[in-house]
C-alpha cells in the first residue's frame, strides 16, 4: 500500500511510519497547522503581557503599591485578562498576571502586590 505525503501528496518512499516526503513537506505543514493556534495564542499573551506591564509601572513599595481604576483603563488595562486568581484566608481575591497581582480596595481604588 502506498502512502501519500500529508502536505503535497506525493508518493512516499521509505520507512513505513513515514508521514512526509521531506523537511520542507513536513514544516509547511506543521507550519499551515500551528499559525491557525498560534494567531489566538499569540494575541493573548500579547494582551496579557500588555496588562503586565501596565501593573507594572505602579510604583511599589515593600512590594505592594496603589492606582485608581481609571488610571489603570486609561493605559488600556483589561480587567478580565489575567493569568491566576489568589483567594485569602479572609476571602479576599487577588487576580495575578505572572507575578504582578492587584486587589479591589473600593470603587475606584486597587492595590498592587508583587508575588515574590
């Protein structure tokens, strides 16, 4: 039985496991395959990265810092991107991007801890 290549469809001529005519068949394809993932990966994290370093910019003392709400969404911070959430004993939610979390304190009010 003869086995096709997966990307050009030629013939392939070889080990049996083979999948691929060559280097080139087989990265094009993986290629074709990982960019349609990768476009979604690549604007989230570019987003996540986004958020960080707006956090990122919170002056912090001993670690921790604070910054109105505004300030945050005026340098395009998304509230709803983040990588981990912390919950406290007292039942507090830290929301972390990375290492760099931030507390609701009020309305308008967070604070900014760094995880050390």
């Amino acid at each position: 039985m003869e086995k096709q290549c997966l990307c050009c469809q030629e013939i392939i001529i070889g080990r049996s496991d083979k999948k691929f005519c060559g280097d080139a068949c087989r990265n094009d394809y993986h290629n074709k395959v990982n960019s349609q993932n990768g476009r979604l990966f690549r604007k989230v994290n570019n987003e996540l990265k986004r958020n960080y370093l707006i956090l990122n910019r919170v002056r912090l003392v001993e670690g921790k810092g604070k910054v109105t709400k505004v300030a945050l969404i005026n340098q395009g911070f998304q509230f709803d991107l983040f990588t981990s959430v912390y919950q406290t004993k007292k039942g507090s939610e830290y929301h972390f991007v990375y290492d760099l979390g931030y507390l609701k304190l009020g309305e308008d009010l967070y604070m900014v801890v760094k995880k050390y």
